[in-house]
C-alpha cells in the first residue's frame, strides 16, 4: 500500500510536465514566439542543479513533502500541549473532605442512638462515592493517555512516511538529471548522423546527376534525414518536458527549467569500496518497506487471541507479508549490485573501443595524406571516434547513476515490484 501511495505521487508529480504540450509542426522552442502569432511569450527561467542539489531542493521544498511534515508537526504539537496536571488532584477530593469532617463529629462523642447510626450510614455513602469517583477519572486518564500515544505513534509513522516519499522523489530527480544528459548524448548522435547523411547526399546528388544512381536511392536518404531531424526535435522537446517536471520535483516554480549542471564520476575507490554484504544489511534495516510491515506485524500480535477468531491468522498473514517485503528487497538490491558491476564492465568495453577508433583514425589520418584514401572513408574514421566517444560518456553517465542507486539502496530507497 506504502509503495502505491509513493509510486502515485511521483507519477503526479512527473506528470505535470506534460500539461505543457509538445511542439507541433512550425512552432518554435519555448520563449519564442513564430512570426504573425503576437507578442512574444515569456522566456523560461534557467536553473542548473546538480544530483546534490535536487536531492537538497525535494528534500527541503517539494510541496508533498512539507505538507506530510507540517501534518506530523501538527499531530506532535497536539500531543504535547495536551496536559492532564489537574488529574493530580483526587476529583472525589470533595466527598472526602465531608466524610472526614463527619467522622470528626462521630469523635467528639455529642451523637448517639439513630442520628450517630445515620451520621455513620452518610460516611460510609460519602467514602463509596469518593472512591467511584475517583476510579472513574483514572479510567479516563488512562484513555487519555493512551490516545495520546496513538497521537505519537502516528506523527512518527506520518514522519518516516514524509522521508521515504522525499527519498524515492529525490531519487526519481535524480534519475530525471541523468536522463537529460543521455538525451544530450543521443541528440548529438543524431546530429552526428544527419551530418553524415548530408555528406553522403552530397555526393549522391552528383551521382544522381549523372545518371549514376536511380532518384529511389537519393528520395531514400532523403527520408532518413527528415527521419532524424524529426527524432532530435522530439527528444529535444521531451529534455525540456523533463526539466519542467524537475523543476516541480524541486519546489521550484512553474516557469523554471532545471538544466543539469555538471555531473561528478564517481573515483574508481568509491566503486571499488562498494559492499554488498554490508550494504544489504544497511538496506534492510533502512528499508521503510520492511518498517512498515514490521509495524503492522505487531499491531496483528497487540490483538491476537487464541479465543478469538481471525486473530492467529491476521498474525500469520502479517509475518509473511512482512518475509515477501524483505525477500523482495533483497532481491531488488542484488539488482543493483549487478547493474553497478555489469555497468564498469559496460564502461571499460566502450573505453576500449574508442581506443581502438582513435588507433584507426591515426592510421586513416597517414593513408588519407598519401592518397591511398578517400576523403569520405577518412571521414568516416572520424566519425566512429565521436561515436565511441559519446559512447564512453553513456557508459560513465550509467556507472554514475548506478552508482547513485547504490548509495540510495544503502538507505533503503528501492524500487520494489507493485504489490510488495
């Protein structure tokens, strides 16, 4: 149930970006406006913000998560103001104090026959009333007491709801971050590509002048390049999507785009230092999941009664689901461990590669100035260098995300499979 109430306010969250619609065909980016339309609509406000930062800004401004603070405080507030020092004073205090002075009369020896029996009869009534009285505000005071613990309880479970909400929405801002600089790196290969395809076109042209090739081939590339240059505007427009929904995540207005600043690769001893044992038993103790069917588990045991049926298997119930939450954790932060491994791995491979395309520049920078080469294969060569370039930017940009997943796992914010 935590992790549907989670999981909905992000997607709210993430999806308030998607009231802005996308660019259609002759619109122009945001704040401009094209020709004819009017005035010029307002330009967006930049913010650059780095993983650090939008974790601080979720944590410390997002609208869900200081109004789970605020009903917290509000609860504890309640809690603690509440006084019960005049329970102190016995509330049969009065009755008391009539039948003391009574049975000062009694003692003086003035009464005798029916009136001392009466006077004796009046005592006794007094004390009964003083006593009941008294065990009732008892059995009210202790209700009070109780309720206010209830009061307690629930400020601490609206409190460690408030951080794992802030968590998974830091984490989701996070993530948001290092999707716009993968969207950077895969607009540059478009750019790249439509390049290549404008050189190609080129000396298709002539060659279609000629007679060489059919206007098929050429209509073709054609295509590919319209194919392209619409793909880099749609990830263009869903980048800006992205940091106007970050910029919501962050508190931040609604006419701000975050703009990610410059990410930090984490050093390979911070890799290296990673440990899952360890890391696993932080997860689990963290893991607001397992907290919570923990807290419910016990709730099951306060109630439980062998005379009363439903209870045993409220209790049974209970445990297993709290066994399926830490099952599930385990099996989600041994994903990570295998996402950061598999990723380095990932990493030294494009590494490589881009090595062996800078080797095969070289040697095509020799054969081009000797003649041995064409111009377009040279160029080609060049080509595959920024390919495996941006390549080794994707990788490094996953090892850093995997590596924040790390981190977050350590705190026990996983993602978890629906129903857990």
């Amino acid at each position: 149930m935590k992790r549907k109430v989670i999981s909905a306010l992000l997607a709210c969250t993430l999806l308030v970006g998607s009231a802005v619609p996308a660019l259609a065909a002759g619109e122009t980016a945001a704040g401009q406006t094209p020709a004819g339309i009017g005035a010029e609509a307002p330009a967006l406000k930049v913010r650059q913000m780095g993983v650090l930062a939008v974790k601080k800004a979720v944590k410390e401004d997002n609208s869900t998560v200081r109004i789970l603070r605020k009903n917290a405080s509000a609860i504890e507030d309640a809690a603690g103001g509440s006084s019960f020092g005049s329970a102190s004073v016995s509330p049969g205090a009065t009755y008391s104090e009539l039948a003391d002075t009574l049975e000062k009369i009694l003692e003086s020896g003035t009464l005798d026959g029916d009136t001392k029996k009466a006077y004796e009869a009046q005592i006794t009534a007094l004390r009964g009333n003083a006593e009941n009285m008294n065990l009732s505000v008892s059995v009210q005071y202790q209700s009070a007491l109780a309720m206010l613990s209830q009061l307690d309880d629930q400020a601490y479970q609206l409190r460690r709801q408030a951080d794992s909400i802030a968590n998974q929405m830091a984490m989701a801002a996070q993530n948001l971050l290092y999707t716009m600089e993968t969207l950077d790196c895969q607009m540059e290969s478009l750019k790249n590509g439509i390049a290549t395809l404008d050189r190609n076109r080129a000396v298709m042209k002539v060659q279609r002048s000629r007679g060489m090739i059919g206007q098929l081939q050429l209509d073709t590339v054609e295509n590919q390049r319209v194919q392209l240059v619409n793909s880099q505007q749609t990830l263009a427009n869903m980048r800006e999507q992205i940091g106007l929904s970050l910029s919501q995540l962050c508190g931040l207005d609604a006419d701000t785009l975050v703009e990610p600043s410059t990410l930090i690769m984490p050093y390979e001893g911070e890799l290296d230092r990673i440990n899952a044992k360890t890391g696993l038993e932080n997860a689990k103790k963290n893991s607001f999941d397992i907290w919570s069917r923990r807290v419910s588990l016990r709730a099951a045991q306060n109630v439980y009664d062998k005379n009363i049926s439903g209870t045993a298997e409220a209790v049974k119930a209970a445990e297993d689901q709290l066994a399926v939450t830490q099952e599930s954790v385990e099996t989600a932060y041994a994903t990570v461990i295998q996402n950061m491994k598999d990723s380095r791995v990932s990493l030294t491979a494009a590494q490589n590669a881009l090595t062996q395309a800078q080797d095969d520049l070289r040697l095509a920078s020799v054969k081009y100035k000797l003649g041995t080469m064409s111009r377009l294969s040279y160029q080609s060569a060049e080509d595959a260098v920024k390919t495996a370039e941006i390549n080794v930017r994707l990788a490094k940009l996953t090892v850093a995300q995997n590596y924040t997943a790390c981190q977050w796992a350590e705190q026990g914010v996983l993602t978890l499979p629906t129903g857990v």
